[in-house]
C-alpha cells in the first residue's frame, strides 16, 4: 500500500526539524555557571599563584584570569587583591593564540566595573610568534590552565591597579607630533607641555616592555613635570627581574638628567670623562667609553651599555635602553692631580646601595675597579 504523497512530505519535515533541534542542543555553548571563591583559590593555589589565592573572587564562567605571580603582588605593597583580581579578570576564554591576533591595543572590559586592559604584542627574535603584554606585563606562562570555564594565564612584572580612565582610547592612546615641529617645541617655554610629555612616555613604555620605568615616572611625577626636559636611561622588565630590580628602583633619579634632551646624536658627540648631572645631588653620571666605536665598542656610562638609543622620545623628553642600573661611582680626588676615569677591577660592589666601591689606590680622582658589565652577577 502505498503511502500519499502529503504524508510523505509531513514526515520527511518532522524528521528535518528533529535534526535541526538535535543539532541545535548538541552546538549550544555550556550552560553558565558559578565558579565560587573556593573552586577559584584552590586552582590558583594549585598554580603557584599563593598570594592572589587569599583573593575573594565568584564570577559567572567562562572566566579568564591574568594570575599575578606572587613577585608581582609584592611590587604593589598597597594593592588590593580583593580589587586587584577583578581587574586582571575577563568574562570569557581568551586563549593566547587568540590574544595574539588582536589589533595592537584592543581594549577589554575587566570584571571591575569600567576598567580595561590594553593588549598589545611584541615579534620575538624568531619572529614565528608574538609575545602577549598585559597593561605593559609580558604573559610568561600562557595558557597555564583551561577547562572550557577558566582559563588562567601566568603574568610576571610590575602592576598598579588600573586608571579610571583605562577604556577611554581618546585620553588613553599616546600623543604624536609632526616632526618639523619638534625644535620649535621643544625650546618653547610652554608649562603645560612637559604634562603631556610625560604622560605620553609612560603609556608607551608600558607597551613596550619598559612597564618599571613607566611606574617609576608616574611616581615621581610631581618632580618631573617642573622640568623643562630630560632624559632618561631605562632598564627593560625582564632585565630588573632577572638582576637587581630595587637598585634601579631606589636610585631612579640617578638615571634622569634634568632639563637636557640628549638624542643620540648629542650623546655620541661627548668625549670621554664627560660629567652629566642627574636629578640625585651629588651623583654625576661620567662617560666611560665615548660613543662613535660601533658595535664592538659600544659608548658606555658609568660602565654599562647603552644598548638602545633613542627607544622613545617626543618633544621633551628622549629615553634611552641600558643594559643594567647605574651604579654609583664614589669619587677621591688628589690635590696634585685632575680627575681621571680608570678601569681595573673592583674590589668590592655594594648592590643593595648600588654603589661600587673604590679601593682609592695609585692616581686618579674618579676611579672605577671594575667594568661593572663584567661583575660576578654575569652581566
């Protein structure tokens, strides 16, 4: 007996749409779910992340959280974690391959209320993938933890909780200038220009990896900002982290030459013993090893590197890379003799002052006993 025609058709569209709900429930993403306090600090206890555990955080998953090493909790002493977790949290997963694709600084809501995070990207040396910051910190240990509802990457560096300001690209993104303008401006007397300066090097150091030495202008803001220029000698994050960090902290005017914007092209021209004043009284910087000699013999002051002229600049301020924090050379000075400038071997190095101390012997007035790149520290 054959069957009609209608109800052929009438089971053939009963069978589609029990395919189309099948498949429906079978693509439809996981339901939401509480992630509480407990479940959250157990993983990241689990994880190595000890301080940002004692953190109360519940969020409805999926949820990524940018963990802070506990190295990088310490570096903000009067932080909240309670505040702290919610702003290096997104609702949602946000693998690093994903992360790596974005537009550099894409701006993502966090869970603390009107507060975002700037992500941008850096080409390794091997230029097959990009290095992924976080408000200027480097994602060490990416894709540490993922289960479909949390995702945990590990950061490590300097943090600060986020500005008021974080989503809002038109206050947030750093200034430009037409080049042509720059001599006229940068001998302007304009008091409210040097405001400006600064606020533009600190957002762009913190997308480059110089996230310290931002932190360290914001600090010291309100005496910065009555110069007229400067220029700045900055260690790189992964530098400080690796070596002494609290030197360069703790002595950071001693790497700031006040009311003198020096290009390259200024520092190159000095010649040797050449005495640059810094904003720490007392504490000159002198050129050791005069510019000009190429890669083989790069220009150094007070014995470190200069391994990056002019990484940043604009109309009043120049910032130069450093391959390790200034120390401090103690000067002793002989009525029958000028100043001289010898290198040898050092004696003995105090890094918690950052000071290298001269054993004072034979000729000289400003006397260093080591090439510090050389010390035992492996620089």
């Amino acid at each position: 007996m054959a069957i009609p025609l209608r109800f052929q058709l009438l089971l053939l569209l009963l069978l589609l749409i029990f395919i189309s709900i099948f498949i429906s429930a079978a693509a439809a993403p996981p339901l939401i779910q509480e992630v509480t306090p407990s479940i959250l600090a157990n993983l990241l206890s689990t994880l190595g992340f000890q301080k940002l555990s004692t953190a109360n955080l519940s969020a409805s998953s999926p949820i990524t959280i940018f963990a802070l090493s506990d190295a990088a909790v310490s570096t903000c002493p009067t932080c909240s974690l309670h505040l702290l977790i919610r702003e290096f949290s997104l609702p949602g997963l946000y693998p690093l391959q994903f992360l790596q694709s974005l537009v550099f600084g894409t701006k993502i809501e966090t869970l603390a209320p009107h507060r975002c995070l700037t992500i941008t990207t850096a080409a390794t040396a091997d230029h097959n993938k990009n290095k992924v910051y976080v408000n200027g910190v480097e994602i060490a240990r990416p894709d540490l933890f993922n289960d479909g509802t949390v995702l945990v990457h590990g950061l490590q560096g300097f943090v600060s909780h986020l500005s008021p300001l974080s989503c809002n690209v038109e206050l947030m993104t750093s200034l430009s200038f037409p080049f042509p303008s720059l001599p006229t401006l940068a001998s302007s007397p304009s008091p409210s220009l040097m405001p400006l300066m600064l606020k533009d090097a600190i957002l762009r150091l913190q997308t480059i990896g110089y996230g310290v030495v931002s932190m360290a202008l914001r600090f010291r803001y309100a005496e910065l900002v009555e110069l007229k220029a400067m220029t700045v000698f900055a260690v790189d994050d992964t530098s400080i982290f690796t070596s002494e960090g609290s030197i360069y902290l703790s002595n950071f005017l001693h790497h700031v030459v006040p009311n003198k914007r020096l290009t390259a092209a200024d520092l190159v021209t000095l010649p040797l013993k050449t005495s640059l004043p810094t904003m720490e009284a007392g504490q000159d910087l002198v050129v050791t090893t005069a510019g000009g000699g190429g890669t083989l013999t790069p220009m150094k002051i007070n014995h470190m590197k200069l391994v990056t002229i002019d990484l940043m600049h604009n109309v009043k301020m120049v910032i130069h890379g450093i391959s390790s924090p200034f120390p401090r050379v103690q000067q002793y000075q002989e009525a029958e003799s000028d100043a001289e400038i010898q290198r040898s071997r050092c004696g003995r190095l105090d890094w918690n002052g950052g000071i290298c101390v001269i054993d004072g012997q034979g000729r000289g007035g400003l006397q260093s006993t080591a090439d510090v790149q050389d010390h035992d520290r492996g620089l």
